[in-house]
C-alpha cells in the first residue's frame, strides 16, 4: 500500500479504483466541463512547465497591452496633429478659390457691358 502512495504522490488506493471505473464509462456518456478538462491537463504537466506557461501568457497579455496602448496614443497623436496643421490651410485655400471666383465673376460683369 505504501508504494502505492508512493508511486502516485499519495493517492489512495479507493481513488485509483474510482478512477479505474470511470475508465470503463464510455467517453460519449461522460459529462465534463471544460473547466474540468482544463483542471485534467493541467495535473498532466509539471509545475515548471505550467509557471512557465503562466510567465509566457502574462507576458503576452501585458506585451500586446503595451502595443495597443502606444498604437492608439500614436493615432491620436497622428490624427490631431493633422488637423491641426491641416485644417488652417484648408480653410486658407477655401478663402483663396472664393476670391478668385469672385474677382473672375467681377471681371466678366465688368467686361460684358
């Protein structure tokens, strides 16, 4: 019995025999949860392996964190810099074309007569 414990990290006999039973329930009748078959893979890795998956997804999530943050600082910057160098030339231009517009409807009641 001891080795048994032993053997898997001090599970006693009755869950093993548990488990066996349920190894002779067809996999259609069982009804998991994901997050029980979550909780299942992660007894199937070692510690190391779930703390570096751990460290790797937080570093993923804080990584593209980051990245999103600085693009949409970096847009709006982009964005409000343009309209406001832009926009004062734009509303120059409008002025400009209104003028000439106006000088050549002038020029042609001027010279109509």
């Amino acid at each position: 019995s001891s080795g048994i414990n032993a053997e898997y990290g001090g599970v006693s006999s009755a869950m093993i025999e548990e488990l066996d039973e349920l190894d002779t329930i067809p996999d259609d009748e069982l009804e998991e949860t994901y997050m029980e078959r979550i909780i299942g893979l992660r007894e199937m890795f070692p510690p190391s392996v779930r703390t570096g998956g751990a460290f790797v997804a937080s570093a993923t999530k804080s990584s593209s964190l980051w990245v999103y943050n600085f693009i949409r600082s970096a847009i709006w910057i982009t964005t409000t810099s343009a309209i406001i160098l832009a926009l004062p030339v734009a509303i120059e231009v409008t002025q400009i074309q209104a003028a000439d517009e106006m000088k050549k409807v002038r020029q042609e009641k001027l010279f109509a007569k």
